[in-house]
C-alpha cells in the first residue's frame, strides 16, 4: 500500500459538491515522489441528493506532471465483497495541486460519482494507474421518502374528459430539490365495488413546501388525474 499523503485535511460536506470540481484539503508533495511517481489523495466519498455517493480527490504522475492521470475507485460492499465502483480521469480545476507539485499546472482533481448503492458502510480506495492514492470510508443512507395527499378536485383528464385530480406532495432523501420524481400509486374505490389501482409520480414545483420544510430534499407536488367513466 502506498505512503499516504502526509498532510490531508477532510472536508465537510458543503454546496460545492454541486460544482463540477469541488474544492478540497489542500495539496502537499509528499517526500516518496521521487521514488513513488503516483501522488495523490481521496479527499472524500459523501452522498449528494440526485448523484448517491460522490469521490472528490486528485492525482499527479510526478514523472509525467502535466498529463491527466486515470483514477479508478475500489472497495467493500457492506456485506464485505469487492466491487469496482467508478473510473475517470483526474482534469478538474485544482489550484492547490498547482502550488504543491511545481510544473504540474492545476487540472488534475477529480470528482466521480458512484452512484445510488445499497445502504451501508463502504470501504472505498482510489488507484491512480494501479497505484494507491488514497482510502475512506463512506456511508450510503437507507432511503426516505415523506409526503402528504392533501386534496381531491374535479378537473379534466388526459383525454379531455372529466377527472378528479389529486393533489399533494412527497419529498425524497435521495433526489435533489427540483428533481423529485418519486413514484406514486393509487388505489381507487369505484361505484358497484369496483377497485383499480393507477400509478403517478410526483413532478411539480411545490417552493411553499421547500420554505416550510427546509430540511427535507427532493420535494415536488403531484396533481395527477383520475379519470371519470
């Protein structure tokens, strides 16, 4: 396993994981460079709403500094079987590497998204040509998903027929706000005991419940119609 870098300071998780090349612990050349030509760092792995579990980080071949280096993240699953998890290339903006490993330049950071995981603790490494830069740990939440129906009105249907339109709201731990699409389905008691069950997701703009539910994520309105025969 290779020499971790000497001084790495974690980050908490902030809005610039929205950004295409989040900031990070600020790069430091480690002594080993000389005889260990692959340096880097695998600042974190944290969970994004709409993107799952995110790899923030940097890598620098020393005896090539100005190319872009592949980087491949590795690891457990919670039930301990190994698995890769996502590959890319180290290109991002990254001024701190640029002041740390002269010549360099700055776009060799990396951000790699793996994606929505089964629940659990994750043991997680990134290798940069085969070689280590880094290892975390990282947890991917059980999935939460809220909400509320809050009426029934007669309205028109898809087919321009007469339709009851239900009304409410969800909000999903695991969708970014303005991208809430959460799967709906309703069960409907028809006249003469007639029961059907219909689907709809949830997809409108719903900023009143953002402002009094600030802490929830993913949340959009559904009005979705049922039609009247």
């Amino acid at each position: 396993m290779r020499r971790l870098l000497a001084a790495v300071t974690t980050l908490a998780l902030t809005s610039a994981l929205a950004l295409a090349a989040p900031l990070a612990a600020n790069a430091a050349l480690p002594a080993s460079a000389v005889t260990d030509p692959m340096i880097g760092a695998l600042d974190y792995v944290s969970f994004v709403p709409g993107e799952g579990l995110v790899a923030v980080g940097w890598a620098v071949d020393t005896a090539y500094p100005t190319s872009t280096a592949f980087v491949a993240i590795r690891g457990q699953y919670p039930d301990g079987h190994s698995g890769d998890f996502a590959m890319g290339y180290a290109g991002f903006d990254r001024p701190d590497v640029a002041a740390a490993v002269p010549g360099a330049g700055s776009k060799h950071g990396f951000r790699l998204t793996l994606g929505f995981l089964p629940p659990g603790l994750y043991s997680l490494c990134a290798d940069s040509w085969s070689q280590s830069i880094g290892c975390s740990f990282a947890t991917m939440p059980t999935r939460s998903i809220t909400g509320q129906f809050e009426s029934i009105t007669l309205g028109t249907g898809y087919s321009g027929g007469p339709a009851l339109i239900l009304h409410g709201w969800t909000a999903d731990s695991y969708q970014a706000n303005g991208q809430g699409r959460s799967p709906l389905s309703y069960v409907v008691a028809e006249p003469f005991g007639f029961i059907q069950t219909l689907t709809g997701y949830s997809h409108v703009d719903r900023p009143d419940i953002r402002a009094a539910h600030p802490s929830l994520t993913g949340v959009a309105g559904f009005d979705d119609p049922i039609e009247i025969n």
